[in-house]
C-alpha cells in the first residue's frame, strides 16, 4: 500500500475513518490505536472537528443557508490545518506512524448540495484528486447501525447526535458516496455482529499496509476479478424497460438493477519498468480527473515463502518523469477508464483499457472488488452483463496483458540473450 516517508525513513500512513452515525468509529479507532501502538508503531488521532465546532453550541436548524456555507468554509479549512499540524508531527516521528482522521476533507462535501461545494472549491482553489486521492492513503467507512443493525442505533452516546434512524441512513450513503474515486477504500457493513465489524476494519487496514496480523486477526479478504461484456451507455438505458420494483431488464433478459450508481471516472496510466532480473517487477501509475493527477511506484519484490511483497510509494511529478524513462519497451503502455462505484455496500472499480493498446486488450473490460465473500455469495452489480470470474487467471494479469509479442520487440531492440530462461518470462503476476 502507499505511504508517506517520513524524515526519518519511517513509514507515515494517513487513514480516514469516516461513517455514518452509529457506525463504531469511536470504538474502531480505539482498538486501531491500541493494535497498532502494540506493533510498535506511533499513532495519532486527528479529532473530529465538526463535533469540537458542534459542541460549542452551533446548530444547523439556526443557521441561514448563507451562514451554513460560510460555517462549513471555516470547517473545513480547520480541518485541513488540524490535520496538517498532525501529518508534520508524523513526519518528524522516528517510529513508523499511523494518522487516524476522524472524518476527513469530503465528508464536508456530503453536507452540502453540489453547487455550495463547487463554490467553495472555487474559492479556495480545492480539487477532489488533491483533497481525496493524494492527502490520504486509505478510507475506511464504518456503515451506520441505522443500515442493517437497527437495533443497535442509539443517540445517548454522543452529544452532537440528533439524527433520526431515517436521517442516519441518509447522511451514511451521502458521506459513503463523497469518498467513491479514493484508490483504496474499504466499506465495512453490518453483514457481521459489532465486534467482528471491528475486527474486518483492523484487518482491512492491516491488509493494506501488508502488515501479516497472524492468528490475531483473520485475514481472509482478497481481490475477486471479472470479465464484464460490455458497457451500457446512456443510448441502451433508454431502451430498458421497468419490471416491478426490483429494476430494469432489455430485450434479452439482462437485468441492470439499480442502473445506473453514482460514479467517479478517472484517466489511468501505466507502464511497466526495467529491472535487475525477471523474478522482480516495477510500475509507475499516473491516476487522474479532471488534470489533477496522483502518482505512485510500485515494486513487486522476488517471491518469499509463496508470497511475493510489494511495495507502493506516492511519489511526484518529477520523480514520475524521471522513472519513465526506465519504461520497459517489452511492454505496451496500458491506458484505461477507471469507473469506481458503490453498489450494495460494495466498492467495485471497473476498467475499461483503452487504445492504443495490444489486440488482446481491445474491447476489454474487467470488474475488480476486495471482498471476504466467495463464490456466487458475492452479489455482483445486476446492470453489468458478467461473462465469467477470471481471478485466478494470469492471461488477465495486467503485467501479462501489457506484453508486447516478440517480433514488436525484436524490431525494437537486438535480441537479448536468453540465460537459460524463456524471454518474456517473469515469475508472479501483478
């Protein structure tokens, strides 16, 4: 997983945990500290601090439309330089450092109509890529109690609290969907009882900083890959017809349930690096929106006790340029529409490859999730035709799918020697 380096050659992480009411964030970010501070590490927890401003007094249902803009512009610029004060304080640490934002900046955007927040991003020059994709390495939302575990839903243990169970419902898919588009985000439901709900938080966050948690935690999530036919644009929709509640279905039967959710696109580039032996791989990634880009350098290291580690890193601009030209002319570039969206509690990124690219790769499409669930107990999104599961399958590995064939690259380079290994060979796949 990406992190930040610290000055010290420590590892400082960023973690928002954000929810909705009645989600276990306080008690989840307890017993993240307190499992962290047992590895070892240094952890800060950044406060809440729409409930520091709530507990002085402020509320909403007293405030003009103007004041309420104007209230959540000096909110979230606190925010910023609260968790800022945190974030140095983690880079001058000289233990590994774990950063806990209780909410973080778009959770703000979820109180607001997208007008009032395209004003104030306006005014202080914000975008979402800075404001969600770079300042954090990891969003991890805590569903309410309000969706799926009513019973549990309670307003005497806060004081800012005042939402109904309905309200609670609503505010959890507002804040859920402000984070849809963060590269590593994490959606823990109420599908288990509370104290599993904890644990699946811990073992999310663990999972993503590689971090082996034993027999204290089970670790038993894992990216499930699927080949989607196709995708379905706004011309088909308007030829599906409703069947009942339960959602739409077109001539042959194809069910888009729910077509279709709100969604990010983003713009994502890779390309594959020259490295000392085939055993290793190396990859630059540029990710962006709207000209706001984030970048990162993954290294897959040779395979240990059946594992091969990998580590990525954020790195700028610069630094990007400057790797590329280490590119691997052994590999095609690979461009794709990265299509992120939550469908029943579940974060899916879809991939769209686009040209120029391998044949192999034209008209491709495939649908990624993180999830515990196996089998046909993972409910797939019902307005995408799904073709068949191809997690298991290498010739879908992006590293396989980016090979250039062997007469491209003979007409680019003379012919390497082959060391007793098959050219074009490399062991374990990313």
């Amino acid at each position: 997983m990406s992190q930040k380096i610290g000055r010290n050659n420590s590892k400082v992480y960023r973690l928002v945990l954000t929810g909705g009411p009645c989600g276990g964030k306080t008690t989840g970010q307890a017993r993240l500290c307190t499992f962290f501070e047992n590895l070892g590490w240094k952890v800060y927890r950044v406060p809440e601090t729409a409930s520091i401003l709530l507990g002085g007094g402020v509320k909403w249902q007293d405030l003009s439309e103007e004041e309420v803009l104007g209230f959540q512009d000096n909110l979230l610029r606190t925010m910023i330089q609260i968790e800022n004060t945190f974030f140095d304080l983690a880079a001058c640490c000289r233990q590994n450092c774990l950063v806990i934002c209780d909410r973080g900046i778009m959770d703000g955007s979820a109180y607001l109509r997208p007008e009032q927040w395209k004003k104030l991003k306006e005014k202080n020059n914000w975008n979402e890529v800075d404001l969600r994709d770079s300042r954090y390495n990891l969003v991890v939302h805590m569903v309410s109690a309000a969706k799926g575990a009513e019973d549990f839903y309670r307003l005497d243990n806060n004081i800012t609290r005042t939402e109904g169970i309905e309200v609670a419902r609503q505010l959890d898919e507002l804040t859920s969907q402000a984070w849809v588009g963060h590269p590593y985000y994490d959606v823990i439901d109420n599908s288990t009882d509370f104290e599993r709900k904890v644990v699946r938080m811990i073992v999310a966050v663990c999972y993503r900083l590689g971090i082996e948690a034993g027999d204290r935690l089970s670790l038993d999530s894992k990216k499930r890959k699927f080949l989607v036919k196709k995708m379905i644009d706004d011309s088909e929709l308007l030829h599906m017809k409703i069947i009942g509640a339960h959602g739409l279905t077109d001539e042959i039967g194809l069910s888009v349930v729910n077509a279709y959710p709100t969604f990010q696109d983003f713009i994502v580039v890779h390309d594959y690096l020259v490295t000392p032996n085939h055993h290793m791989q190396a990859r630059i990634r540029r990710r962006g929106q709207n000209g706001n880009w984030t970048y990162t350098h993954t290294i897959r290291r040779p395979e240990i006790n059946k594992e091969s580690p990998e580590l990525r890193m954020q790195i700028s601009a610069r630094e990007y340029e400057l790797l590329l030209v280490q590119k691997d002319v052994n590999h095609y570039t690979i461009y794709k529409k990265r299509r992120c969206f939550l469908w029943n509690n579940q974060y899916f990124q879809m991939d769209i490859y686009e040209e120029p690219c391998h044949p192999r790769c034209r008209g491709l499409i495939i649908l990624e999730t993180y999830t515990t669930l196996l089998g046909k107990d993972l409910e797939l999104p019902g307005f995408l035709e799904i073709i068949k599961e191809i997690t298991e399958d290498e010739n879908y590995s992006m590293y396989n799918l980016s090979k250039k064939d062997f007469d491209e690259v003979s007409r680019v380079l003379p012919l390497p020697k082959a060391d007793g290994m098959p050219l074009g060979v490399a062991s374990g796949v990313i």
